[in-house]
C-alpha cells in the first residue's frame, strides 16, 4: 500500500516562497507576515443599517476603510457595485464601532 498525503491547497504563501531575514546573533529569521484581516467582528455586524445588512459590501467597505480612503473615494470605487447611498450607511456604521 503507498500511502498519498491528501494536500489542501491554500491561498497562504509558503515558508519556502519567504526569503529569510537577518535575526538576532546571525540567525535567520523564516516568518509569514499576515495580512490585516478584514473579516467584520459581531458589535459591526450588529450596528449595521437595515433589516437585512450586506455583509459583503460592509467587509469591501472596510477593507477600504483600512487602506485610509475616505467615504467619497470608497463611494467612487465600489459605485459599479452598490449605490452611494448604502456604502455611506455602512461607512457610518463602521465608524461608530471604531470609536
């Protein structure tokens, strides 16, 4: 019987696509840097508007958010998707749970 791992493919890099990095005393340093997740935490999800909130749209917004556009220019990027008037009311919501 020849055994064969059962390997699931992942979008996170690979400790040999890295390159190593000076450490202390000589050593090298094999480190995979995470993104910044921009997943939506409960208390957003709670504060958002409506009956039935766009989580999707909210995640993209934040993601936005956290590459510090302000509200016209998240309005300007994601207008081919949403309207304006529901990407302010999420940019709004997640203001509010920042503070």
């Amino acid at each position: 019987m020849i055994f064969k791992p059962y390997i699931i493919e992942q979008n996170t890099p690979k400790l040999t696509d890295v390159k190593g990095e000076q450490g202390e005393n000589g050593s090298i340093v094999w480190e995979i840097k995470k993104q910044v997740d921009d997943r939506l935490t409960i208390e957003e999800m709670r504060r958002l508007p409506g009956k039935n909130p766009n989580f999707q749209r909210a995640a993209e917004v934040k993601a936005l958010m956290n590459q510090k556009l302000k509200c016209a220019q998240i309005v300007q990027v994601l207008r081919s998707k949403y309207s304006e008037r529901a990407v302010k009311g999420d940019h709004a919501a997640l203001n509010k749970s920042k503070k």
